[in-house]
C-alpha cells in the first residue's frame, strides 16, 4: 500500500512536519532541528523509493488526488525526470537541515539591533520545511495551475528566508518579491490563455490538444507560450531579469543561501524545460517557432555577463551568485539547443550545478561562521586553519571549472557537444570561456588560500606552525564531505545516471 | 448593440470606467492613506463587476478580501510610513 | 463603421483587462514609492483575475449553483442539468485561490515595507539607493 | 526607469491586444474553455458529490489539492510577517505617543462594535455551514470572522484583542486549521484511498460514498476557516502595530 502511496507523501511530509514545528516546537528550538531533520531524512527517503519505482518498472508514476481520473483532478506525474530532480531536492533540503544545526541558532535569532526575537526559530524552520514542500509540489505536479499554486508558496516562504539577513535585505527581498510577483502572475496569465484556447489545465491532455494543427499556428497559443517563458526566467534569473538575484542571496542569513541557491534557480529551469517538452513539445518550440537562435545567443550573453562580473567582485558570496546567473545561462542555452546532448547537458546540469553549489556556498558558509568574513582576504591562509572545509571548497571549485573527475566536466561535455551539433558557435564560445574565467577565479582563491597573511605574521611575529586549527563543527563537516563526495560520485557514475536516468526522458522530437 | 444584450452592457462599461479611475487615482495620490482608501473603492467596484459577470463566489470573496481586509492592511502600513508620497 | 464598433465595444473586458494590466506592470517598474508599488501588484493581479472571470461567462447563463439542489434525490437533478445555462465555474475556482494567494503576497509585501522604513527612515527607492550608497 | 516601464508596459499591451483577436467570442457557450472540463463538472458534480454548488465542489474535492496549498500559503504568508515584523519587547507605555483619533474614548464606536462582531461571527458560520449551497465557504467565512476581531481591536484597542486572544493561541489555530485539513487527507491515505479521496471517508461516516465527499468538503472547510480567522487576525496585528503588537491603528 504504501508503494503506491509514495508520491503524495514526498509533499504531505514536508508540509505535515512544518506544521508540527510550528504547533510543538514552540518549547524548544533543538526539537525544531530534530524534527527538521526527521522529516526531511523521511521525504528524502519517499524520492529514493518513488526513483527506484520509476527505474524498476521503467513507467511514469501517476497518482491522482481524490481519486478523480486525469483531466478532472489534479494529478502528480513522476517520471524519470522529475524523480530524479525529486532526490535532489529533498537530499539537499536533508544536508542543508543537519548543516543548519549550529548556523540558524548563531544567526536568526539576533538582529543587528541586537535584541532576542521570539519564536524566530520554530517559525525559520517552519519556512524552511514549507519552501520544501513547495519545490517539491512543483516538481511533482501534473497540473499546470497547480504549479503556479505551489510556485507562490515556494516563493512566499523564499522571501521569509531571505529576509532575515542583515538590514539591507530587507530592501533586497522586496525587489525580489516584485520581480517574483511579475514572474507568477506572467506564468498565470500564460496558463489563462491555454485555458481559454484548450479548455483544460492537466499537462498530459494540453499536451494532446495543442498537437492539433489548428492550435500549432495560433497567435494567443504562441503569446501564451511567450508568457509562461518569460515568467519562469524572472523566477531563475535568467540574463536581462536576473537583477533581484545577486543582493537577494547575497545579504540573506547563510543557511538561507545554502538551501535557495541550488534549488530555487534549479527548479526554475525544471519547469521550463517541464513546460516545454511536456506542456508544448520540442517539435512546437524548435520547428513551428524556431526561438532558439534567439534565446540560445541570449544564454551565451547570460554566462559571459555573470562570468565577467564575478571576476569583478570582492566579496566572495557575491561572486557566487554572480556564477549562479552564468550556471542559469549553461541550463537555458543546453535546454534550447534544440538536440538531445543539450537535452542531456541541461538536465545533467541540474543535478551537477545543485550539488556544486550547494558544496561552494556550505564551505563559504563555514568560513563565515567561524571568520566572520566573506571578503576575499578572509581566504587567507585558510589550508592551514580549516583544511577540510578548504579542501571540499576548492573540490566544489573544480566542479565549477569542470576539472574531469567532478560532475561539472561531464555536464559541459555533453553542452559543448550539443552546441557543436546545433551549430551554435557563440554558445561554445561562451562555455569556453566561462570555464576559463571559473579557472581564474578559484586559482585565485586557492592561492590566497595557501599562502598566509605575510604582511600580518610580521607585525605580530608568528611563525607559520602557529596557526591554530579551527575546524567547522561536525554537523557542519559531515554535510560538506556528503556534498564533496556526491560531487565525485556523480561524476563518476555520469555514465549510469545518463543512460538510466536522462536517456528515458528525453523527449520525442530530439534528435 | 445586439452584441451585448445578454449582459447590461452600459452598467459594465460604466463599472470598469469606474474600476479604471480608482486604479489610475489610487496610484496618483500623493497621500497614502487616501491611496489606501481610493484601493479599497478599486476593489469594491471589481466585486460589483465580478457578481455581474456571475461570479458570485470570487465576488464575495473580494468583497471580504480586497475591499475589507487588505484596505485595512493597506492603511496599518500608511500609518507606520511617512504619509506623504513623493510621486 | 456599425461592424467596427461591434468588434471594439464587443471586446471591452479585454479592453478593461489590458488597460488595468497595464497600469499595474507600470507602477510596479516606475512608482518610487513603495508602498505604490506594492498597489500596482495588487491591481496587476486582479486585472488577471479579471480576466479569467470574463472567460467563465456564458451568453444566456446564470450563477453556477443549482437552485433547490437540496435533499437526496441527486439522480433526478443530474439529468436536468444544461451545461450551458451556469457560467463556467473552474475559473472561479482558480480565482478564489489566486485571490488568497494575492492577499497572501500582499501580506508578505506590506511587512517588508514596513520593516524597511524601520530600517532606512523612507519608503521611496531613490532615497534608500542614497542611503545605501554611503 | 519610467521609460523602461513605459515601454514594458505599452509591449505587454501590444502583445495582448494581438493576442486578443484570436481568442473565442467572449460569452460563447461552445468555446473550449466552457466546454471540455466545466462541462465535465456542471453535468457530474451533483451526482459525484452532491454539492449543489460548483464552485465548492471543484473547489474543495475535483481541485482540492490547490486549495490545500491555498490554505498552506496564508498560513506561509502569517508566518513570514510574523518573523519579518515581530519585534521582541514592547515600548514601555510611556514611550509611546497616544496618536490623536485614540484620545477621545468613542463610547458610540465601541458600543456599535460590540453589537456588530457577534452578528458578524454568526453571519460568517453561517457562509461557513451553507458554503455547499449558495455562494460562500470556509475562506469567504473565514475572513468575516476575521473581521469581527479586526474590527473590535479596532474600536477598542488591540492590546484589549490580544490580552483575551494570546498571540501563541492565534498561531497554534493557524497551525490547527491547515493540519485538519491536511490531517483529512492524510487519513483517506490510512483508510485505503488517495490523499483527499473523502469517499473513503464512508467507512467511518456510516453514509454513501457521495455523502462521504459532501461532509469532507465541509471538515476541509472547516480547516480553512480556522487557518484564514487567525491568520487575518494575525496579519492585522503585526501590520497595523508595526510588530510591537501595542495598540494597533
């Protein structure tokens, strides 16, 4: 029985257990922590089953809520893609919440008018267990008004997180609440133009409707399309919209940016290529419209901006999020490509740029938590007092560069070899050069990392074996290494996880 | 206007007139509050709207919402800001 | 002239819709204050509204309620009932939720003003950007 | 920026206005949005759940998994004004300026409000109950049993509201009312159906499987009703005292 009840409880755990922290969890916050923990080792758990489910039987899942068939109720699809992307929600929203143990209580609680706020932990971790559910419900869901639904409630809870950074969030989350907004109510009206044009709202059936050839070349059907697309890239930053981005992340609390920066951009580019490929089809996107020589340019543009920029930048955490933007550029520019190696480079990178990211901003969050310093001198000399944490930073890096056993090679392999393919050589040229500019910019970081502050030790006279090691916690290690060692596993098992999982989902009409 | 016969369409007319004002005054006020006040006669005249294009239910709903809860919401926040907008 | 007039005053919900979408997209990007902004989302989402509420309508419909639906004797109903004669009733319900999730947002965005006028003295963007800068 | 949002805004208008000419006539009953899914609930919901309403039944069993969320989000969006606005101590009294409206004590106001809340909250169980036959339901219901505190605090003031209605208990309701309505879905799971199938309600209830969808509509409704009540009152607190939960507007 509970085989087949497993999709429904990837989203009713997590938004049960929100629900139990917020009624139980009041007395004390290292309950909300377990609790926390509990519920995300258990969604994570459901995802493992529902994946196994998916590659034994090699079918989609489809569950129906109420009981109520296909197009009359809302369903949940859970084929190869979306339980894949399911796992990796729910495994990075399980390490973020062990690694959030010593971070939440050392910075939510306290503003920087430095006065105790009550229930401010229960009500994080409320968030937090909601922002989940919401990923997860858009992951999950067959029905697109229901994506929009739970879109909101991601999108709610995200402000909730980030807001509680240090006092120029606040002005930083507002802009992202408009631009959010804008982005939802684009995709609503979007959807409002399918609705009136096919009558239906379930995924499966506007797929079939929009294959009759009436619908292929009307008008309101290609505005409608317009829309949903550039509300999503509000949502995922995408390069001319991404302005709200780099603040938002960078001025919220860590453990805000640990879980939101993989997830929010990636489950962006989930459903656009969701809606793409399974609302629309490739053969109406890349034939009948044929927008990818303008939208692929657009994401070269995308990574050659972030690139360049996070050269530019001082801080590290806004560098990253400057990344983030180029990383968006390499999902969007592999996903309209058009064949299917991009197909296989954008979705390959999901997985990879989620985990790279969340390796990058955990060790980042570490060495603020004990320097309290994001700035690039921070780095200095940080081999020798938190060589671990370093360590799985600069594995974290080489992902990002795409140095060949980590994940991050095979992702760019298979775009180069899409962009080849498709013939788009601006597009190669931008992966190329991004690679470089990642090189520049953890090679720098490394060298200041090995090196100590020469000018510091002469003025107080230390010798170099003084420098007292100060390791991250162990609820702050283990995450990290889990991270680190997935980047390799990944990596090493790209082959697997390409044939197994990507292949089977590819969509008719890829060549 | 045989068009439209099936709904009285010079009330319609006139309440989106209506609804289009409010808006355009609603963001032109230079003082907050009445902006606030302006918003809530917005959302009212979109209830009248919305029971006439027969959907009672939304009607009510934003009767509650729009026009009641969120004009009082509205106006908490107008009276913790500076009142005095600058455009 | 008689057929033009038709096709524009014909079409006045969506005359009525653009316009208030319109209004709303432009306030949001341009208003300098705040709190204007936060108006302009909240006449943007219900121009969409407006929108779906104009779909649902049927010429010749009434309110989508079966009148005297009570009592237990369902069966007979069913076969009395005309679809065209009730206005669509599926956008209204997307609507209701896409009013909550407004009023939600709403919520969410007031807070943040406020807090932001805790943390900088002003609601208008280009004294906040000053202030930042320094 | 005006020019960007001017031009932004006159695009959108172009583009929506090509858009409209290839939409079906407005009020046309055969236009696909009337017929392929509404058709489908206008002919069976009577019949599947015996809710006279459509709206109620789509609402709260065909599409109740959106409502579900709908709930959870108000609930989110307590949440977060909560912990964006709260602040942790009150000003001490004599801080605070009395704002001129709260000086004179409004003996006609107060009197008024107290004859008006209790209807009020009698008017929003009644939305509430009969939700599956005229317009209304748990939301609708909800936020005028919302109003009925909001109101009071505002007549008198809101530390009056809040010394009878402490703030934990608000957010414990809130909490509750999206937990029955969840808890009822997550039941139908225990007693062998899908998440939100009432029907399978009809094994405890003793009654028809389409009576069994009527009464859990009404148990979900409920859940709403508790959640938005608390969650206004809630909004409403933390907005109108700018988080320092003293006195209100």
């Amino acid at each position: 029985m509970i085989q087949s009840q497993l999709p429904i409880l990837i989203i009713a755990i997590p938004l049960l257990m929100a629900l139990a922290i917020s009624l139980f969890g009041r007395k004390s916050d290292i309950l909300c922590f377990y609790l926390l923990v509990l519920g995300m080792a258990a969604t994570f758990a459901a995802a493992l089953g529902t994946l196994s489910q998916v590659l034994s039987t090699g079918e989609s899942i489809h569950y129906y809520l109420g009981g109520w068939s296909a197009p009359h109720g809302i369903e949940l699809v859970i084929d190869h893609l979306s339980s894949m992307v399911l796992c990796m929600i729910s495994g990075v929203a399980l390490l973020v919440g062990v690694y959030s143990k010593r971070t939440v209580p050392a910075e939510v609680p306290f503003r920087t008018e430095h006065e105790k706020i009550p229930q401010r932990v229960p009500n994080y971790y409320t968030l937090y267990s909601l922002l989940i559910a919401g990923l997860l419900a858009i992951t999950a869901t067959g029905d697109a008004f229901n994506l929009y639904v739970s879109l909101e409630i991601a999108a709610l809870a995200s402000y909730g997180l980030l807001a509680l950074g240090q006092g120029r969030a606040y002005f930083a989350t507002f802009k992202y609440l408009i631009m959010g907004t804008i982005g939802a109510s684009f995709y609503l009206l979007g959807v409002g133009y399918l609705y009136i044009k096919t009558g239906s709202l379930n995924m499966g059936d506007l797929q079939g409707i929009l294959a009759q050839a009436a619908m292929q070349h009307s008008t309101s059907i290609t505005i409608a399309f317009a829309m949903i697309m550039v509300g999503i890239w509000v949502k995922m930053a995408f390069f001319p919209l991404h302005g709200w981005l780099p603040n938002a992340y960078t001025l919220a609390p860590n453990t805000s940016s640990c879980l939101i920066a993989p997830l929010m951009t990636k489950v962006s580019v989930y459903m656009m290529i969701r809606l793409m490929f399974s609302v629309f089809s490739a053969n109406y996107v890349f034939v009948t419209l044929g927008w990818q020589n303008l939208v692929v340019p657009m994401a070269a543009v995308a990574i050659i901006f972030g690139s360049i920029s996070a050269l530019g930048q001082k801080n590290l955490k806004r560098m990253l999020t400057y990344i983030i933007i180029a990383e968006v550029g390499y999902m969007v520019g592999g996903a309209w490509l058009g064949n299917a190696n991009g197909y296989i480079g954008a979705v390959y990178h999901i997985l990879a740029d989620g985990m790279m990211t969340l390796c990058v901003f955990m060790a980042l969050g570490a060495i603020i938590y004990k320097t309290g310093d994001s700035s690039l001198e921070s780095m200095r000399g940080i081999f020798r007092k938190m060589p671990i944490t370093a360590a799985i930073f600069v594995l974290g890096g080489f992902a990002m560069i795409g140095i060949p056993p980590t994940c991050g090679f095979f992702s760019k392999w298979y775009l180069v070899t899409g962009a080849y393919e498709a013939g788009q050589w601006f597009f190669l040229g931008a992966l190329l050069f991004s690679s470089l500019i990642n090189a520049i910019i953890f090679f720098r970081i490394i060298e200041t990392g090995f090196f100590p502050d020469f000018n510091r030790e002469k003025e107080s006279g230390h010798h170099e074996g003084k420098v007292a090691m100060a390791e991250a916690p162990l609820s702050m290690l283990l995450p990290m290494v889990i991270t680190a060692l997935s980047l390799l596993l990944i990596g090493l098992y790209s082959k697997d996880i390409i044939n197994g999982l990507i292949r089977p989902s590819i969509p008719p009409g890829l060549l | 206007m045989e068009v439209n016969s099936w709904v009285l369409w010079q009330f319609d007319v006139l309440i989106l007139l209506m609804v289009v004002v409010c808006a355009v005054v609603a963001l032109q006020l230079k003082d907050l509050v009445s902006s606030a006040i302006t918003f809530g006669a917005y959302s009212f005249f979109m209830c009248i709207l919305w029971t006439e294009m027969l959907a009672v239910d939304v009607a009510f709903t934003e009767a509650a919402v729009g026009a009641g809860v969120s004009t009082i919401l509205f106006l908490g926040t107008a009276l913790h800001v500076k009142r005095r907008a600058k455009d | 002239m008689a057929n033009f007039l038709e096709a524009v005053l014909g079409q006045y919900n969506n005359w009525a819709f653009i316009i208030l979408l319109m209004i709303g997209i432009y306030a949001m990007i341009a208003k300098n204050n705040l709190l204007k902004k936060v108006i302009g989302m909240a006449i943007f989402q219900s121009a969409i509204i407006l929108f779906y509420v104009s779909v649902s309508l049927k010429k010749g419909a009434t309110i989508p309620i079966i009148a005297h639906g009570h009592g237990h004797d369902h069966g007979a109903v069913a076969h009395a009932i005309d679809a065209a004669s009730y206005a669509n009733p599926l956008p209204h319900v997307l609507m209701l939720t896409a009013i909550v999730v407004g009023v939600a947002t709403l919520g969410v965005a007031l807070a943040i003003v406020q807090k932001v006028n805790r943390v900088y003295g002003t609601i208008e963007e280009d004294e906040i950007l000053e202030k930042i800068k320094e | 920026m005006k020019i960007i949002a001017l031009l932004v805004s006159v695009a959108l208008g172009v583009i929506l206005l090509v858009a409209t000419n290839d939409l079906p006539e407005w009020g046309d009953p055969q236009s696909p949005a009337s017929t392929h899914l509404s058709r489908y609930y206008i002919e069976n919901s009577m019949e599947q759940t015996s809710v006279p309403n459509f709206v109620t039944a789509v609402l709260a069993d065909y599409r109740g998994y959106d409502t579900m969320f709908e709930t959870a989000v108000i609930f989110c969006a307590g949440i977060t004004v909560l912990t964006i606005l709260r602040r942790s101590h009150r000003r001490k009294k004599k801080d605070v300026q009395p704002r001129p409206c709260r000086e004179g004590q409004d003996i006609i106001l107060k009197s008024a409000a107290r004859l008006i809340a209790p209807m009020m909250q009698l008017f929003a169980l009644y939305v509430l109950a009969h939700g599956h036959h005229s317009p209304g339901g748990g939301f609708q219901g909800g936020v005028i049993s919302g109003a009925s505190f909001i109101l009071l605090s505002i007549a008198y003031d809101l530390e009056m509201l809040l010394s009878r209605l402490k703030e934990r208990t608000i957010m414990f309701f809130s909490g509750l009312g999206v937990l029955i309505y969840a808890g009822i879905g997550a039941i139908c799971l225990l007693l062998g159906g899908n998440f939100l199938n009432y029907s399978s309600w009809s094994k405890i209830l003793q009654v028809s499987e389409v009576e069994a969808r009527s009464h859990g509509m009404l148990g979900i409704e409920i859940g709403v009703f508790i959640t938005v009540t608390f969650i206004m009152i809630s909004l409403y607190a933390d907005l109108a005292s700018g988080g320092e939960m003293d006195e209100g507007l």
